[in-house]
C-alpha cells in the first residue's frame, strides 16, 4: 500500500505543479500582462489545463485509487493517507465525468472573456461583455448535465466549491437569514445615520498602500512567501505554500477601500500559507471549502479590522498618515464611521449589515441563469430591479450594477452562496476562539495577533481539505453552519454603535 500511495502522490505533484502554473498564468493576465496578450494567454492556459486534466482523469490514477480504496480500509478515516484517498477519488469522480474538450473550452473562453468584462466595465456598455457572458453560461449548463442526476442543476455547480452541501441546504440558510438582516437594517433605518463623510476626501495613495502593507504584516503575512500587487478585483492565488500572492486597488477618494480590501485578501493569503506542509502538491493542500476560505478573510477584515480594539492601536497610526484629512476625527467618530450600516450599490464596499443580501440577490440571478428563465441580455435589468427590491437603491450604469463583480467572466457560477456562507462561518469560529483565548480583545488592542493566528492554524488552517465545510465547523464549534450566531453579533455591534 505504501508504494501505491507513494505513486499517487507523485503523480498528483506533478498535477499541481501545472495546476499552480496556470494560476501563475492568470495571475500575471490581471497584474502584469499587456493588453494584447489575452488571445495566446487563453491558449496557453487551455493547454496547461488540458494536460492537467488528461494526467488527472488518466487509467493509471483510476486504478490506483481503486486499488488503494480496498486496501486502506483499516486506517483510520481521519488520517492524512485515508483523507488523501478520499478527496482525490471525490475530484477523481468529479472530473472524470466532464469532456476534456469541454473543460479547454471552458478555460480558453473564460480567459478571453476577463478582458472584455474589463472594457465593459470601464464604459459601462454591459453589450460588449454580453456575447462572451451568453457563451460562458451555456457551456456552464453542459457542465452541470455532466453531473445529473442531480436535485437541482445549480447541484454540482455548488458542490465544486462547498463539497457535500445542496442548494436546498444553502436555501434553507439564507431563507432563515433573510428575513432576520432585513429587520436589523429596517430597525437601524429609524435612527440618525452617521456621518461618514471624511471618509471621501483625498488620501495620498502611496500612503494607504504603505498603510495596508503594515496592517497585512501585523496580522502575520511573511513578506518571503506572499506579496501583495494592484489589480482591478482584489484576488488571492496560490503558486505553492511559500509562494501566496493577493491584490487590491486603491481609491484616492475611498481610502477604507483599499485598507479593507488589504485586509480581507491577508486573511485569504494566511489560510493557504497556514496549510500542513506534508500536503504540499496535493488536494489536501487546499481550503475545506470557499466559505470556510471566506470565513477567513472576513474574520480578519470585519471582526479584527473594523473593531473598536483594533483602532485603539492602529488609529494613531492612520492619524499620522493623514493629519490634515483626520486632525479633528477621534477614533470613536472614526469606528462608528467605518461600521455605518446604509444600503449600497457595490458588494464589496457593504457594510456587515447589508453585504449579505448582495449575495442573495446573486444566488438569486445565478439559479434563474442555470434555470433557462432568465436571458443574459435581461440581465442588467434584473439586477435593478432585485437591488431595488432587497437593498432600495438602484445602479445609474452597469458599472456599479450588473458588471461590479469578475467572478462570472471567469465562469465561477455557483461561486457566490460562499461569501455569505463565510461570514456565519467566522462568527461561529469567534465565539469559540473568544472562549478559548481570554485575552483577546487587550491583544488586539495592543497589535498582537499572534494567539489568534496561532488559534486558527491550529484548529483551522492545519486540515487544509481533509474535512468537507460542515465537518470542519462541527468539528470545531460543536454546531454545523447556523446563522444565529451572525445575526446575535451584528444586533449586539449595531444596538452599541447607533444607542
């Protein structure tokens, strides 16, 4: 068996070693590359994916997986070499099941695509991104046949990034979320809203940069294995665990843009820099799942980031920085400003109150997209009109409505549910690390995070993939993934901030 294993390992590196290129590849079209570059950099990640994919879904692996399934019954279904086995027959299974020919289209159309969201983007003309969009969903519904029988066709599209969990089951969640955010925010609407303004002067972008960098190595990223670069959509990938790369853009008019966007991708980079090293070039060296992935960046961005205790360190710093735009703001008018609850158009920019609903509205559009009972081309008017309907504002262009987010010019459907799935996710692991490290808030307030990056390794990033999202929560918080504890935390913030 040792040998058997021993083989599928050596495989699966050189697997991941072109899967890490790729990512390298797609990195360098959104940071570096000239704009010219797209049509051969489709072709070339087509190619790399291509032969990824061949080696995957090969006899060879098949029948070592087949074999090593009889012979590993009598280990223990919790250790690395069972859990090893177990994920990649499930990725095996997974794959195996999807034409190559499908899976190169599938790259080669995505990759062309990022640029022309881009430029539909930048003029706000949604038709010049249109045609792609129409071809990226099409083939997304041949991806998700590949997989019936299923309950529902946004099945398998989910279950690429949440293993183990249904579209009834995310239903279920956000039917019961829903309607509780949604009176939490009519509750805040009654009171006077605060002042935020002093947010939107000029603040020098060389200075929320530097800031951010110093922010991002507090909480514990190592300058040796991560870097942080400028992209339209702030990203994280992976090349390797020494080799984790985020991004964000910076706003000389919106400087908590840039600084919780620095924040929130650190809390991504930290997660696959805190992976087991004896997983490295494998399946098991990846995330539970995307919403445990967000949970992550959320816990760092929202519950350490925009803490009363966490300013009470960093302010001073900030102040510094910007003395003529921040002079005469105290860090309590600072605090309350940065956790103003108000309906936006932009999902990245939401406050905790709102952000969820952005996703719900998504989910929402991406079900009738799979469904067949929305066209792409009614798209931007959807949009309006759901925004309108959960959040009461309606975009002035696409840019700020249907074309805000990359995820769908990279054929990521069924992608979105995650990032509300993370936010319950993080609070449930806060409750518990609140029992488990006393003196937390006087650490943050002193610029210490150790404990809590340590709290996280230990009980969080260590497992990498080895447990799907709703073992590892249960595992760690006694409960499987609830929304009441999010919903206890935000009444509890909210009824403090706004008395």
């Amino acid at each position: 068996m040792e040998q058997k294993l021993t083989r599928l390992k050596n495989k699966l590196n050189a697997i991941y070693d072109l899967k890490h290129t790729a990512a390298l590849l797609e990195w360098d079209q959104q940071v570096n590359m000239p704009a010219n570059g797209n049509e051969e950099r489709g072709d070339q990640i087509g190619t790399i994916s291509e032969l990824a994919h061949n080696m995957f879904v090969s006899e060879d692996i098949g029948q070592l997986l087949s074999e090593l399934q009889t012979e590993s019954s009598n280990l223990d279904p919790r250790s690395d070499d069972a859990s090893l086995i177990k994920v990649t027959q499930r990725l095996y299974d997974q794959e195996t099941k999807i034409p190559v020919e499908l899976l190169k289209n599938l790259a080669q159309l995505t990759s062309v695509a990022y640029p022309y969201w881009e430029k539909a983007k930048e003029s706000n003309q949604f038709s010049v991104f249109q045609p792609y969009l129409e071809k990226i969903i099409a083939l997304t519904r041949e991806l998700a046949q590949c997989f019936q029988p299923y309950d529902h066709i946004y099945d398998p599209l989910l279950n690429f990034y949440e293993p183990g969990m249904k579209t009834a089951d995310v239903k279920q969640i956000f039917d019961e979320l829903r309607p509780l955010q949604v009176d939490l925010i009519h509750d805040i609407a009654h009171h006077a809203p605060i002042d935020d303004s002093f947010l939107r002067q000029y603040f020098e972008p060389e200075k929320q940069w530097q800031f951010g960098l110093e922010v991002a190595e507090a909480f514990g990223i190592d300058w040796k294995r991560s870097r942080q670069d400028k992209s339209a959509h702030p990203f994280t990938t992976t090349f390797g665990q020494n080799d984790v790369r985020f991004t964000t853009k910076v706003l000389d008019r919106h400087m908590t843009s840039s600084l919780f966007s620095t924040m929130h991708e650190s809390g991504h980079a930290l997660y696959e820099l805190g992976f087991n090293p004896a997983f490295k070039r494998t399946p098991l060296s990846d995330a539970s799942s995307l919403a445990v992935h967000e949970s992550q960046s959320r816990l760092w961005e929202n519950l350490i980031g925009r803490s009363r205790a966490f300013w009470h360190h960093f302010y001073p710093k900030l102040m510094d920085l910007f003395p003529d735009q921040l002079h005469n703001i105290d860090v309590e008018t600072f605090y309350r400003a940065i956790n103003k609850v108000e309906p936006s158009l932009i999902r990245t920019e939401a406050d905790e109150a709102t952000y969820n609903l952005h996703v719900m509205l998504r989910l929402e559009l991406e079900m009738e997209l799979m469904e067949d009972k929305l066209a792409v081309k009614d798209l931007p008017s959807a949009w309006n009109a759901r925004m309108q309907e959960y959040l009461g504002v309606t975009p002035s262009d696409d840019t700020r409505g249907v074309l805000q987010d990359v995820h769908w010019s990279a054929g990521l459907i069924g992608y979105f549910p995650t990032y509300a799935l993370g936010n319950l996710i993080s609070v449930q692991l806060w409750e518990k690390m609140r029992v488990d490290l006393h003196t937390l808030d006087d650490k943050i307030s002193q610029g210490d995070f150790h404990d809590i990056l340590q709290w996280l390794r230990v009980n969080v990033h260590q497992h990498g993939a080895k447990f799907e999202p709703q073992e590892l929560v249960q595992q760690i918080t006694g409960s499987k993934i609830d929304a009441k504890p999010y919903i206890r935390y935000l009444k509890t913030k909210y009824e403090e901030i706004y008395r």
